[in-house]
C-alpha cells in the first residue's frame, strides 16, 4: 500500500490592496516550495549572484525554503515588504541593497514598521546589508582587477573590453573602474559576470555583505 505523502503547507495569501506585479513576485517565489525566508535584491544579478554563492558553499536556498526576489531597484522594496512582510505574507525578510540605496531601503523597513532611526548597524541586525558601491563592485574589489581582467579574456572579450577601454568616457577611469563599467553594457553582461566572478572566489575571501546575509539565512 502506498504511503500517503504529507501536504505542503498552504501559502498564506498577501493582503488586500497589493499589486499585480507583486502577486506575480510572489507567485514566483512560493510556487512548488514551503518558502519561509525572503530575500530582496535589487536586481537578477545580485540574486545570480548570492545563489551561486550558495552553492559553493553547498546549499540549496530553494530547498532551504529561501526565496530570493529580485525587485528591480530598491525604490520599489516598500510594496515587496507590505506583500512579504508582517502586514502580508508575514515571512522572515532578509536583504541586499547597493549604497546608493541604501536610504530607500531603511525607509522602506521603517514605513514597514520594523525599526525607526535605523543606522547600517541596525540594518544589518534585520537582515540588510549594503554593498559599497554594489556588488558587482564589491566583487571586483576581492578578486583584484588583474584577475577579473583574465575571466573577461577566458570569456572571450577582451577585445570589446579594449576596445571599450578606449572610449573617450573611459580612458580616465582606473581598470577597476572601467571593468565594472564594462560589465553594465550589453544584454545579460552583467549577469553572467556575477556568475563567474563568484566562481572565481576563494571561499575564504567573499566580500562582507554577501557572506553576511548568506550567514543570517
């Protein structure tokens, strides 16, 4: 006789009043697993990016019940907490912003109701943290120019890269600078170069944002 499996546990359904575009986030996240945590990123590549750090490590956040939600810029993130959190879904909220957004996701937390005079410090104690200047940045910083420079050629594009280089707007600018310019052009780019610069960590050496929110999840 077959066992009966057990039943996953219901979703709860979000509150009155919240957009179609965050039904669909939400659809998105909880669809096929018991998510438990969500984790807001401005973008696909900070998510790209924070997954693939995972499974370095050896995890599986989906199997973790950690959904990872891209919000298309951290100015949206106060409908993502009205749907996810205590006035929604209620599901436990972590997150990763860039610096310049950090004052829009520390009003977001505080109209949400979940601190007031929030400093980075008290940010970061909710499960935020900010990536100077962001994390494509961030990544660049811990692997050194040099090395970014030899994923760009195994890539194949050294020659755009060079040819970017010599761009008026360019040639000031220090490598650093001018690899981290280069991977916001073209489609997908900057996604696939989250992907590969993670890989190209040492485990050791994981900047400070990214391995604190992966340790708070």
């Amino acid at each position: 006789m077959n066992e009966q499996q057990p039943r996953r546990p219901a979703a709860p359904q979000p509150s009155a009043g919240v957009r179609d575009a965050d039904l669909v986030a939400a659809a998105d996240v909880l669809a096929g697993v018991d998510t438990r945590t969500v984790v807001l990123v401005e973008g696909v590549s900070d998510r790209v990016a924070l997954q693939a750090m995972a499974a370095r490590r050896g995890r599986d956040l989906t199997a973790e019940g950690v959904g990872v939600v891209p919000m298309g810029g951290a100015r949206s993130i106060g409908r993502y907490l009205r749907l996810f959190g205590p006035g929604g879904l209620d599901l436990t909220l972590a997150g990763l912003c860039d610096a310049g957004e950090e004052g829009d996701v520390r009003r977001g937390l505080e109209r949400a109701g979940l601190g007031s005079n929030l400093g980075r410090a008290e940010m970061a104690s909710l499960g935020f943290y900010v990536c100077v200047v962001d994390l494509e940045d961030e990544l660049i910083r811990r692997l050194g120019p040099a090395v970014v420079e030899q994923v760009v050629e195994a890539q194949g594009e050294l020659g755009p890269f060079r040819t970017f280089q010599r761009q008026p707007a360019q040639r000031q600018r220090g490598l650093h600078q001018q690899l981290h310019r280069f991977m916001g052009t073209g489609s997908g780019r900057k996604t696939r170069y989250a992907q590969l610069l993670v890989d190209a960590l040492d485990l050791a050496d994981v900047p400070e944002p990214l391995d604190r929110l992966l340790a708070h999840v």
